[in-house]
C-alpha cells in the first residue's frame, strides 16, 4: 500500500551523486557530522506482505499504478541487480531494495533514501524500524568528515570474514564490495578475518557461559568482542548496544545489580544514538535504567 511521504526539512548533511567506480549513485556528507546524528526518518513507498505473490503483484501493475507518476519514476531510478540476467524487472527493483519492517518479520517495503545508502564492511550508519512512529530511521554510527560516502552494511554480514562476504553480496546483489576492510590483502587481511570469526564466535561462547551460569565469565566475553569490535573498525552503535545488554543481563543475573545498571548506562546511550529517543527501543532501554531487574529482550 502506499504511504503518504514523511515531511522532512531539506538534507544539509548530505546529498545523493554519482558514486564514483559503481555507474551508480551514493549519499555523501556535505559537512561533518557527529555520531548519532538522524540523516532521516522515512517512511515506505509502499509495502508489501512477505509471503504474498509478487510476481502477481507487480505484472498486474496494480501496486505501481497507485503510485503518483513521481513516486513511479522515482521507483525505477532505483538500481536492479538482475541475478541470473535478464533485463530489468519492478519485481528485480523491489527485490534489490526493499527492507523488513520489524523484528517479526510480515511486511517489507522500499525506502527512496535508505536504499540510496550503499554497502560497507565498515558502514558509517545504521539503520532501524521505528514502529511507532512507522518510519525507517537513519543515524552516523561514527564521525563523518565532509565528502565522505554515508553507508550501510547489507544483511548483517559485518561478522563473516572476506571470502564469506564476497560469496553472499556476488550471489545476493551482485557485486564484490571494495571497502576499507575489503581492499586488505596478505596477513592484514588475514589479521581482519580472524577478528571478525572471533567477534562471531564469542557470541556462541556467550551464550555457552549463560548455560553454565558462568556470569562473571560472560561479562569478560563481553568485554572482549567490545575490544575486537574496536580494533577492526566496527563501529555499529544497534551492534554495541546489543553486546552491552548482554553483559547487563550476565551481572544482573550473577546478582552484581551495580554492574547491571553500569552497562545498562553504556548500551541506553548507544541506543539513543543508534535510534533516537523517540524509539520504542531505546525507551525500553530506559526503563531499565530504572528497572534493573528487567529483561532487555523485551525491549530491543
């Protein structure tokens, strides 16, 4: 269905042009920006449910035909991967741009200024559903200098290792990223893939030690995947945040309430950043502030 646009003042941090070496387009900042800061806050084009049969939906025409001719034109500016060639397609544009709306995942929609964002193994944004206020959020994860690329990283693959997420972009999206992290090469690159695996691998450890109520143990996890994050340049504030949830709920469970409420106060802060204070999310976060015995699960 589509949606009526979000009034937004005009974008003076950024600006959408050629993305040099891509034959696309990119969002570059116009000024330097501090991290935290809101670049926007969206809401779909239209949307569409998960499991509904959109080869239907788009060779009818109906779904576009909705739309304004702006909104139209707007859609087909936007880029089509085209796996498995062929010309371009409505339903290859969706397919290309769309994101979930939610954690619970029954509908998806396109975003005009959030796909515009390209991918980075070290992205300088981060993006959120805000569901109560039905917008897709935007926020620097990081300071960004003048001229600089705005980007996202596409499905969560900041934590597999260069092989791994050369595979997936070439067979979702089809291209090979040339990041920061991806034009490494010889031991540096092999330095950057085995903190990555490790960053992935504490989380398994993680919830190992939960099993075995090692709490104090857990925290000390915690501590070393916020270490390896740092050093390899992730800087995902929603990614940070999480970690720090868990390193609350191991010293509220191992009955440590002044820790909780110490990492509480670290992961609340980057939430707020990561998504705004008018997110249910960091809201949530909030509370338990209040409410230590709390469980951040429920919240995020």
């Amino acid at each position: 269905m589509p949606l009526e646009s979000l009034s937004l003042s005009p974008p003076s941090h950024y600006c959408i042009r050629a993305a040099p070496g891509t034959g696309g387009v990119g969002v570059y900042a116009t000024q330097d920006i501090k991290a935290g800061t809101r670049l926007f806050a969206e809401r779909p084009l239209f949307t569409v449910p998960i499991h509904s049969d959109k080869a239907t939906m788009f060779d009818d025409g109906a779904l576009l035909a909705a739309l304004s001719p702006a909104q139209r034109d707007a859609f087909h500016q936007l880029y089509d991967c085209r796996l498995g060639g062929g010309p371009t397609s409505d339903q290859g544009i969706y397919n290309t741009n769309s994101f979930i709306l939610g954690e619970v995942p029954t509908l998806a929609g396109i975003f005009l200024l959030t796909c515009r964002l390209n991918h980075s193994c070290l992205p300088s944004c981060t993006h959120s559903w805000n569901g109560a206020l039905g917008v897709r959020t935007v926020h620097t994860d990081r300071d960004v200098v003048c001229g600089e690329e705005l980007t996202q990283s596409y499905n969560n693959l900041a934590l597999c290792g260069w092989a791994a997420r050369q595979e997936a972009l070439e067979s979702q999206y089809n291209f090979r990223c040339r990041c920061g992290a991806c034009k490494l090469t010889g031991a540096e690159r092999e330095a950057s893939d085995e903190r990555r695996v490790k960053i992935s691998d504490l989380g398994d450890s993680m919830e190992l030690a939960f099993q075995r109520r090692q709490f104090a143990h857990a925290v000390q996890l915690v501590e070393q995947r916020l270490q390896l994050l740092a050093e390899e340049g992730i800087t995902s504030l929603n990614l940070i945040s999480s970690v720090e949830c868990e390193a609350y709920m191991s010293c509220k469970l191992g009955q440590d309430f002044e820790g909780a409420r110490a990492w509480m106060e670290r992961a609340y802060l980057h939430k707020l950043m990561a998504q705004g204070s008018d997110s249910p999310a960091t809201q949530g976060l909030s509370r338990l502030l209040t409410k230590p015995e709390a469980n951040p699960a429920s919240v995020q």
